[in-house]
C-alpha cells in the first residue's frame, strides 16, 4: 500500500530536509489547514446548516456579505489569533488589519486572506474557496504593526495558498519550491498530498473571462479575446474553448490542473479602478502559485508580484496562467 503523506508530515520534511520553513511558519499553515477544514465543513452544510444567504452586511468593498463570509473570517480569526506565529492579519471582510490580542504571544508572521472566495456561488451550490497570503514582519519594524507592515509587494510572501471547496476540499499550498496539492480525507480528517510540482502548460486552447465586459475591455484584451474566436480560421490558428465559473480559486484550479489563461482586466466602466481582483489577498497569492508552477502573472503591464502596494484592499487588473499566453496578452499592452 503506498504511503498517504499528510500535510503535516510534508510540512516537516520542508522543514526539516530542505530548510524551508520555520517551525512558526509550519504551525501558522498547519492552523490556516485546520480552519479551511472547518470552513469546509460549514460550506457542506448549506442550508441544512442555516448558512446559505446574505447577512444584510456589506464589506469594506461595499459588497453584501454572505452568512458564510463572515462564518469564514471568524473562523480563520479564531484559529489564528492564539499560536503566536502572528503580529495581525488582514481580510477582505475588514477595513482594517486585525492586531493578535494583548493578552496573546506576537509573532513575526503576517496573515492577509479572503476567506470566502466566489460567494455569490454559494447559493447555487457551485465551488468557491478561501484564499490566503503569508508576509514577514520587516526586520527593524519594532514590537508594534501596523497597515504599513503589510504593504508589500508579491514578492516577499513565505506562502501563499488557496483551499477550494468543491466536489473534494483540496488545498493547493506553495512556500516557494514549488506547487503541491492537498485532498482532505474525511475518513482520517487530514489533508492527504495528491500531487507535489504541478506544472501548468505554457500554451493553451483555453480562456477564461466574463464575456459580458466585453464591450467594456481595452483594445489589446478585446483584440486577444477576438483572435481566440475567431478559432483555427483566425490569426491562432486553433479553435479555444472558454470557461468562467465566476469563483477564482476554481478556475485558477482549472488553471493549475491543466492550464489556461484567466483575465480580470481594467475596464472603463469605473476608468480609476484598476480591476475587480484584490492585489494584496487574491491577486499576489494566486499569482505566485501560478508562477511557482511554471506559469505568469501580469497586470497587463508588469508582473503582478513586482506591484507595490499603497493600499490595504487595492484593486489590480489580473491576467495569469499559461506562460505563453499571458505574455501574448501583455505584448498586446506593451505594444499600444
Ligand atoms: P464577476 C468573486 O466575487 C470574484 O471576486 C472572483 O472570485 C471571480 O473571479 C470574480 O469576482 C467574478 O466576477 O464580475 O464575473 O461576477
């Protein structure tokens, strides 16, 4: 029988054979681990459950919240604020960053998340996820933090993951060697490794967008949405299939399985905003994931992980996936 390697033994070996990750850095995923678990059992639930619907709450995004976003936030809050592996953490459910308790040990770790990725497909049954981001403390910031602490760029993360929860609960986990991927086994109640090194293609026959922007989108999207409709008679020379399931950790999934490409993109509907997507919580995470397994990730114009925030729950244009094809799109940009 082989061997089922859990998290947390693969956690140890980073740890242990290669020098990778802390100890508090281990603990902090092995918790994050712990809540997805938890979170993924609310989100099975449904309404058996009583937590399908809105809370008649918005966010700072001005968004109406669901019953499980806020489920999700308090859990990962809960399950993190104690360990003493984190200074704060920072959500897309708050305005603000959320400091570990006084009465907790500090930690040098830096949690951002959005804990319920997709909501608006929570209703109608379909994947959503929990999407997260680990920053250091800078050296020499002192006892205290601060916003300022979590301004910075993809770049500097430790970790960055996501945990989908569909027909499995996986979570899909890097610490910068790569991209492994984590099934929960009910059975044992752990998460099981299903696959380490995931590779996305650098070339694809598939894109995903909200064609209903179309109208909206910048000259050098509109002309590469338009050349992959145009199939094998047009410019690619190949026909293209199109998804969009609206929940981006499942089509980053998608993407991560058996590659892709995935557009936000500025619009002029709001001409200031620079997209829809999150930088700091969804944006930096799903694009060092994506780059770790051999894929790109760019604003259109820059690598998303080079962008420097100046803003907690900045927006940024996203394109990502299959190396070829994102930076097919970006020459587009580069070239106007
Ligand atoms: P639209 C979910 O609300 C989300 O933030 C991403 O998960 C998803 O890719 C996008 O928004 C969907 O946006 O405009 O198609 O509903």
């Amino acid at each position: 029988m082989s061997t089922k390697i859990s998290l947390s033994r693969y956690l140890v070996e980073q740890q242990r054979v290669d020098g990778l990750i802390p100890a508090q850095l281990r603990l902090l995923l092995e918790v994050v681990a712990r809540a997805c678990k938890s979170i993924s059992h609310a989100v099975n639930k449904g309404a058996l459950g009583g937590v399908l619907g809105s809370a008649e709450t918005e966010n700072v995004q001005g968004e109406v919240q669901k019953k499980l976003d806020i489920i999700a936030n308090e859990v990962l809050i809960e399950a993190n604020e104690w360990g003493g592996h984190l200074a704060a953490m920072a959500s897309e459910e708050m305005d603000g960053i959320y400091m570990v308790p006084n009465r907790y040990p500090q930690g040098e770790y830096l949690l951002l998340f959005d804990p319920l990725d997709g909501s608006s497909n929570i209703d109608v049954n379909v994947s959503i996820g929990t999407i997260f981001s680990v920053l250091k403390k800078s050296e020499g910031s002192g006892h205290g933090v601060s916003e300022q602490d979590f301004l910075q760029a993809g770049n500097r993360q430790v970790a960055a993951g996501y945990c989908i929860y569909g027909p499995q609960t996986t979570l899909v986990l890097t610490v910068g060697d790569g991209v492994a991927m984590f099934t929960l086994d009910r059975e044992q109640g752990s998460f099981v490794l299903v696959q380490e090194h995931v590779r996305v293609p650098a070339d694809t026959k598939e894109f995903a967008i909200n064609m209903s922007n179309m109208r909206h989108w910048a000259p050098p999207v509109r002309r590469y949405v338009d050349e992959c409709l145009a199939g094998k008679d047009g410019p690619r020379g190949k026909d293209f299939n199109m998804r969009w399931i609206a929940s981006m950790v499942a089509d980053v999934h998608r993407i991560l399985t058996r590659g892709g490409i995935f557009m936000y993109p500025w619009d002029q509907r709001e001409p200031n905003k620079p997209g829809k997507l999150r930088l700091m919580y969804e944006a930096n995470p799903m694009g060092w994931l994506v780059e770790q397994a051999g894929g790109a990730a760019t604003n259109g114009k820059q690598r998303i992980l080079d962008i420097q925030p100046t803003q907690l729950h900045e927006r940024v244009s996203v394109i990502l996936g299959s190396k070829n094809e994102v930076e097919r799109v970006t020459g587009y940009h580069t070239q106007t």
